[in-house]
C-alpha cells in the first residue's frame, strides 16, 4: 500500500494536526502562504532519498507544529531550505515574510555548515551551536526538527555518509538537547545515532527491551489501573497516567554502569502519575506507599533537588501485587512538558513568568543576545568563544556528552554531574586522556573519564574540602549520612 506523496504533504492535512487552540486564523493563513511559497521553490527537486525535496520542508514545519512552537517558527521550518537550495533569496524573503522570519531561515543556512570532522572541530562545533543558541534559540529548534527528519531517513542515504551523520548527531546535536532539557529530542536523536554508530549494541538492547515489555506490559496496564482508581478515592484527579518505555541508549549506558545486570535497572519501563500541582505530586505518592510496598532506599525528592538541568519529578520503586518492581514517576503537568520539551516548552507559553532553571537559562541567554545585537554573529564568533558563559565551563564525558559546571569545578563534581553511582565509585580521573588527580581543575573543552571502582561503597570524606558545587556537596553528605562508619571516619578525620 502506498500513499501519494500529494497526500503525505497536503495542506488540509497539516491544518487538520494543529492543536485547535495553539493557532489563530491569521496563523494559519501564514502557514499556508509559507506552505505555497516553499512547495513551488522546490518544485522538481528530488532529496537524495528520491522523494520530493518538499516532503522534508513538511516534515520539519510539522515537527514544530507538534512542538506546539508559535507559527513564525512553524512557517521558518516550511522555508528553511529554500535560501541555500533555490532560487528564492533571503531579500525576497524577507520582502515577503519579514526580516524576523527571512533572518530565522538565514541563520539555519548558516548553521547547515556545522559540521562533524572529528575530535578537533568537536568543540569549536558546539561552541558555534551554542552560540547560535544564544542569538535566537529558536534557529536550534528548526535545526533539530530538519535533523531529525534527516535521521528517520538516513537509511536511504549512501552509508559511507551516515557515520558521519550518525555521529555528529551523537556528539553535538544530543548533548545540546539535553543541556536545554530536550529529553524527547535527546533521545531520539540517540538512538537513531546508536542503531549506526554499533547496531549489534542497538539490536541487543532493542530486544531486551521488547523482552521486558512483554513480561510487564499486563502488569503496568493493571497497576496504572489501580493507582487511577486510588487517586480519584482520595479526591486527586491526574491530568495523565501512563507508562514510559527507557530509550535503547540511555538503557545502554546504564547496563554498562551495573555490568551488564538488567535486574539492577529498575527504569526499564516506568509509570507516570501527571498532577495539577505540587502538592498532589506529594500526596500521590503518599497514597502510592500505602498500596504498594516501596523499596527502601529508592525514593528521590527530585522536586525539592532538581537533576542539575533542572529535571523535577518524585521517583519511587515499589512491588506490585504479583511481586514485580514498578518505577513510579509523579510530576505536574509543567514538570512534564519542561521535562520533554525543555526550552520548547517555555516558548509555548510566552507570558507565563516561572522561576525554575530553564527559565534563568533563557534568561541568560537573552542577556547573552542583548551584547551580541550590536555586532554581526558570526564574525564575532571567533573572538567570542565560551568567554561568554562567563562563570560556566562546558566539559565532556568520553561519550560525547556535555556538562556544564561552575568555573573552578573539579572531576569530582564532574562525576556527582554524570550520576551518583559515578561520584561514589570514583577512584580515578582521566583528563584529555591523561591521568589526573581528582582535585585538579577543569577548563572548558576538557574530556574527562572517570574511573571507577564498582565495589567502593562511600564517598571520600577529604572530597568535601576541595569540591564547588552544592550538588555534589549533597550527594557526597547524603551517602556518608548512610553509612554509619563512614560518618565516624569523617569525623576522626576532620
Ligand atoms: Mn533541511
């Protein structure tokens, strides 16, 4: 069976998937002209794919519709190859959509030139994607959304090509996604990467994945059942309830953390309670103890602590009735959206004033904006450098994943950044690929792997004397807190 590509990119279509309430009638009206416009540039243009060139433009403008982005940047994704593939230029953009949309589509056309060359221009590329984030966020919007039509399509490119491809997505666009809390964008452009990058690994853990659905599916299905039920008994109504199924690559990175033991992953698949607030977040978990039996040790208040990019949810791991162990993860409905769609989401509400830390990012890079209006971006680009993020350093881990820290940062606080278990196991550090002492400072541009000791239990207490941030500060106190010992040795050691 196949379909018209005529249908696959009608107009009536599109109109039809916009969430009613997100678009006026103006709105649409300028999608369409962006629509018309876009369809007859590239009228006769074939991808390398075979398609028509116009099936991408589509693709992408609907990727942010489905963002429920503002229909400027809806209508820029429609145009965003036409300059660098067409005819049409950008002045005769700009004379018909106006210099806000015209400037959008040229910053994605010169944002098209970054690209992937190996470990050198690896830094120097997210430096460029960082900085074309501070100019205008929503260019990385766009990009995302026409990389990641890229990716659902890569296997109809050469694949000499897709490597390439396949690890610029990796290192540079992942990590960003996950830096402005784009979990949903994050990973899926992982697990499009992994699946070239090491398909035996991908299929491995795709195939553990499904095992698991198909051992808990039944019993999640009757859990979110019951836990609906109980809800509405104690008068808490969710806005949502259902389950979530870990992403191959993430799932990846943890079974090589826990030596490969699936029975030690307990996120596998997750259940999700959405609530209207705070409060009900705390209440629903109250009333989620008293039906099931939690694992002790396994509760995080991520609401009161946020993840270091600003994640908040509460996490519980309990025992169902039939003795399987079900992840539990309880949010409000702004904790959800923030936590899939990150920046995006701020942009869907524009007029909303929220404190959290996504919202002090946005605000650091308008300031960042504001200093660069005068002068022209990319000329600027090679003075600017990170000098911009003044009090921040961006490292990266071997994977390719970045983090940002507080100058004057040490492996340590690297490692409590990463994840808990990597802090409390942490004998070791590599830097730039030689060895290094745990308390050395990290410079931005740094890779830093830390070496692990998976049967070391405790921090050590002399770390709390040289580390800078208060998460790992935490972290380090709540898991000597736990150990009775370890605490006394702090003290004799004090
Ligand atoms: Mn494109």
């Amino acid at each position: 069976m196949t379909t018209g590509t005529k249908a696959k990119t009608d107009f009536e279509v599109f109109k039809k998937s916009l969430a009613k309430d997100r678009y006026s009638e103006s709105d649409i009206e300028l999608l369409k002209r962006a629509y018309d416009v876009a369809e007859m540039a590239h009228e006769g243009q074939e991808r390398r794919t075979g398609e028509p060139y116009f099936v991408h433009a589509f693709a992408t403008a609907t990727k942010l519709a489905d963002l429920y982005l503002p229909a400027e940047i809806v209508a820029a994704g429609f145009l965003h190859d036409v300059a660098e593939d067409t005819e049409i230029t950008i002045e005769e953009l700009e004379a018909e959509f106006g210099e806000d949309i015209a400037g959008m589509v040229s910053s994605v056309t010169k944002l098209g030139h970054v690209k992937y060359r190996g470990i050198d221009r690896y830094v120097e590329n997210l430096r460029k994607m960082f900085l074309a984030m501070a100019k205008d966020v929503r260019v990385v919007f766009i990009k995302f959304a026409d990389r990641m039509h890229n990716m659902e399509t890569l296997y109809m490119i050469p694949e000499s090509k897709r490597l390439r491809i396949a690890k610029e997505v990796m290192e540079i666009y992942a990590p960003i996604a996950n830096r402005i809390g784009m979990g949903e964008y994050r990973g899926l452009f992982e697990d499009y990467a992994f699946k070239y990058i090491s398909p035996k690994e991908y299929n491995w853990t795709k195939h553990l994945l499904e095992q698991r659905v198909k051992k808990f599916g039944s019993s999640m299905d009757r859990a979110l059942k019951d836990v609906d039920t109980e809800l509405r008994k104690n008068n808490i109504i969710p806005d949502d309830l259902h389950g979530r199924i870990k992403f191959c690559y993430s799932l990846s990175k943890k079974l090589a953390m826990y030596g490969n033991d699936i029975n030690k992953v307990y996120d596998i698949v997750a259940l999700r309670i959405v609530v209207k607030d705070v409060s009900d977040c705390y209440a629903a978990l109250g009333i989620l103890h008293s039906v099931y039996k939690p694992l002790s040790g396994r509760i995080k208040d991520y609401i009161a602590q946020p993840k270091p990019n600003g994640y908040q949810s509460l996490h519980t791991t309990v025992f169902s009735d039939d003795g399987s162990i079900l992840e539990f993860q309880i949010r409000t409905t702004e904790m959800h959206e923030a936590a899939e769609f990150g920046v995006a989401a701020h942009w869907r509400y524009k007029e909303k004033v929220s404190q959290d830390r996504q919202v002090m990012w946005m605000e650091d890079l308008a300031h960042i904006q504001k200093e660069l209006k005068s002068t022209d971006f990319m000329d600027k680009l090679n003075e600017l450098k990170l000098d911009m993020f003044q009090d921040r350093i961006f490292v990266f881990s071997p994977q390719g994943d970045v983090f940002d820290l507080p100058v004057g940062s040490t492996p340590i606080d690297f490692a409590y950044c990463v994840h808990t278990d990597v802090g409390n196991k942490a004998i070791g550090v590599k830097i730039n690929d030689a060895t290094a002492n745990l308390d050395s400072t990290l410079k931005s541009g740094d890779m830093v792997e830390i070496i692990l000791n998976q049967s070391r239990k405790n921090p050590n207490p002399e770390w709390l004397k040289f580390i800078k941030t208060h998460h790992a500060r935490l972290k380090i106190n709540e898991s000597l807190r736990r150990d009775k010992k370890s605490l006394l040795r702090s003290l004799m050691n004090r």
